[in-house]
C-alpha cells in the first residue's frame, strides 16, 4: 500500500532566518568581542540578551503593541537600554556614535551554519525558497550577499505587514498568498518550535531543523514528526538533510 | 576639475522587467505559435494586443480605478476579452481551458535578451539588484528561475500595493523604504520613457536601457541624457554596457 509523503504537494519553502539559517549567536559575540575594547565581559551572554530583547518587542508589535516597525530601529533601541543598566556598566560608555551604528549592523553580517548555502542552493533547484522573517528588506538582502544565500524571495514581516510568530495570518498566509499557492503547499522551515505550531494553525506544512544554540530555553530540542507521535511533518539536522529527503518527502512513497 | 558621475553613491538598481529584462514580444508570439493548432494569423500583433491590454488595465488600477490586483487574473480576462472580438475570430474556440491556463502561464516563461544574465550578474557583484514590477511575486520567482535572473529582491506592484509608472508614491518611494535608502541612492533602469519619468519625479536615479521592440510607438527612442540635453541620468544598450560603466558612475570622476 502507498502512502503520501509528509510534504506531498510542496512547491515552496518559507525559511525563519535568525538561528535557522544563520548562526546569529555566535556571529554576534565575535562582533561585540572584536569590539570589546579590552573589557572583558561575558560578551555572549550580552548577546543574548540583545536578542532576547529583539524577540519580546517584535512578539509585542505582532500582537497589535507599540513598537518600531524597522529591525534596525529595533535593535539599536534594545542596545542603547541594555547599555543604562546597570548590569553592563563596565560597557555603558565604550562606543561611541558611529561605532554603535556599525554594531547594529553587524546583524546584516550574520554567518549560516555550515550546511546552509550549500543545502539552500540544492533545495532551490527543487523548489521555490523564500526567507520569512521578522528582518527588514535590506537586512535581510544584505545578508543573503554576505553569506551567500541564494533566496528566490525575500518576505520580511515589515513587507507583509506584522511579525512571526504569533497566530498573525499577514505573515505565514501572506506569503502563501504572493506565491500564489494554497497554504498546504508551503511548508515552513524553522529551528523554533512555536514559529512552527503557528505557520501549522494557517495550514502550512512544517519542517524542524535542529540547532544547537536554538530552542534551548524552551526544551524543544525532543520535538518530533508525526510519524513518531510528535506534530511537527519533518526533523532533521541540516538543510543538505532536507535537500536529500525532500524528492520522497514531497511525493508519493 | 572633478565632477561627480551621473549616479554617485546609487547603492541599488530597480528593475522594470516586461521589456526592460525579458523579451516579451518574441517569447509570447513564439508560444502562440506553437500554440497556433495551424491557424494562420498575425500571431505577433495578437502578443502585442494582449500586451497593450495589460499595460491599460494596470495604468488603471494605479491611477485608483477598479482592477483585480493579480497579473495572471489580469492576462487572462485580457485574453478572454480579446477572443470575444471580430477581429480574432479565427482563434475564438481553438484553445480549451487547460491550454488558456497554460497560455496565462506564458507570461512566467519569458526569456531574457542576450545580455540581461550575464549583465545581472556582473551588476549584483557591484549593487543590489531588484526587480520593480507590474508583476506578481510567484511569476516573477517563475521567471527568474527559468531565465536564470539573480535577484537580490523582488519587488512588485502586488506586494507594495499599486502599479507603475504613473506617479504613484508606493512602488517607487515603497522600494527605496525597503531598501532603507533614500530615492537618490537607488536608480531605477527600463526600456520605457515614462517609467524613468515617474521614478525621477520621486527623486530617484534614472538609466534608460535602449531595446528594439520597446518604447517604439512613443517615439522614445531618442532618449537622451542629461549631459546630452535630454533628462535621464545613463542611457545604455545593454546590462552588460550598464556594468561596464557604473563603476565611474557611481563615483568622483
């Protein structure tokens, strides 16, 4: 007997970009280490929580709160509060105007994990692959030149209109939209577990990826397909995984 | 004495796309013909009928008038118009449904002229390069993939919310938001006259790219630059010219 494949059907992919497919944590504590002027602080842990900051402003925007709409705006307001607290004091005056500019640019420079620009172009030539993420346009692009990610289309939330990955339909059903295809055709490619569960509640299908320094806090790292009991379509390690399980992921088995 | 290049400190490129990047005109009166089940008509005036459809219905919906908002909608109402007439009553019943939803998909399969890959991808290495279309995200992505076109971004008249080239601000200004530039670090580049004019009005850098079957019946191709007393920055033949000359462009010459 045949059965389908999880992802029959799917004729692209929506990729999450922060920590799916490029290791913003570790690109970023080098950044701030080369820039640390000798002060020697727990410079990943500041990482962090500029992150950590970056995540709750853009869950409140999503969820109709106050908030710029820009993620470099963002991010530089997240760096100049971090640096009045007391906690980093040691840092509260070590950069100044421009070097702080640069600083927040240093998220267009973010590096992929080791498999993701050679498994990103083997999936492109499968299918259409999409960025879905909360970084603007020229973030975004700008990444994509430096680390050599070869993206059909980049959707940003700020292009769409809202932010991921609360139950908003702008963002997961308005890329379904643009690409003119029913949201079972689409699946969402995420290391996130709720970014995930989201993109599933509009009918997009759904591929985990583990990485290491991703959905930690949560204790998502067990998440599961549904074949073993879990509710994600697929799981796998790397997006070179994907390219190859793809072709009989996508058809009938 | 030093004088600045045409299009100092431009850090990104629109692109039109019908015309401008792809041939249009030969790619559709080829799959007509094809498509011709032996009738003998004029199949390249029927291209260009259906083309003209298209350019009216769009120039409509910019200026606020009624319109649906997805360019596949739009080639296809355009289609069944024109089978409706005397004129084409030789074709009126040649085509089932199936073969007018994948006439419809012409539009996605145009190739480009002879220097329009290798031009984009000498210019990418330099700038960003976007797409800034009447098109729809989905044929854009199809087109791009077929006619091997590297984007950095696709931005469309879908996706920002109106249509080109009447002087609408959200197509042109939208990009250059997205791009995080302001209008004077981003050129827009196209076959047709009218297209530079509009961009120009919201202070945008203009290239005029010179192709055969474009810009004909306007009588525009006497374009000329500023320094030659006509009103646009760059006037080349080809992508490829265009990558040639924006280094010196673009800088203190």
């Amino acid at each position: 007997m045949s059965s389908a494949g999880p992802l029959e059907g799917v004729e692209a992919l929506l990729f999450d970009v922060f920590g799916t497919v490029v290791n913003w944590e570790h690109s970023i504590t080098r950044e701030l280490q080369a820039k640390s002027k000798g002060v020697d602080i727990d410079w990943n842990a500041f990482a962090k929580e500029w992150r950590k900051g970056y995540m709750i402003t853009t869950r409140s925007v999503a969820a109709g709160g106050e908030g710029p709409s820009n993620v470099d705006v963002m991010h530089r307001e997240i760096l100049d509060r971090l640096l009045t607290e007391t906690k980093w004091s040691a840092i509260s005056n070590i950069w100044n105007e421009d070097e702080k500019k640069d600083l927040v640019l240093a998220w267009h420079r973010l590096s992929g994990w080791p498999d993701t620009t050679e498994g990103l172009y083997a999936l492109k030539k499968q299918l259409i692959i999409c960025t879905l993420s909360n970084g603007n346009v020229r973030l975004l692009a700008d990444m994509a030149k430096n680390a050599d990610l070869p993206w059909d289309v980049i959707f940003s939330g700020e292009l769409l209109g809202s932010y991921k990955p609360p139950r908003n339909p702008k963002t997961y059903l308005g890329a379904a939209y643009h690409l003119t295809l029913p949201p079972n055709k689409v699946a969402m490619v995420a290391a996130h577990y709720l970014d995930l569960k989201a993109a599933a509640s509009f009918g997009l299908k759904t591929v985990y990826v583990r990485r290491p320094t991703e959905d930690t806090v949560e204790e998502r790292t067990g998440t599961k397909t549904k074949k073993e009991g879990g509710d994600v379509d697929v799981v796998v390690d790397s997006f070179t995984e994907l390219a190859e399980v793809l072709p009989k992921a996508r058809s009938l088995a």
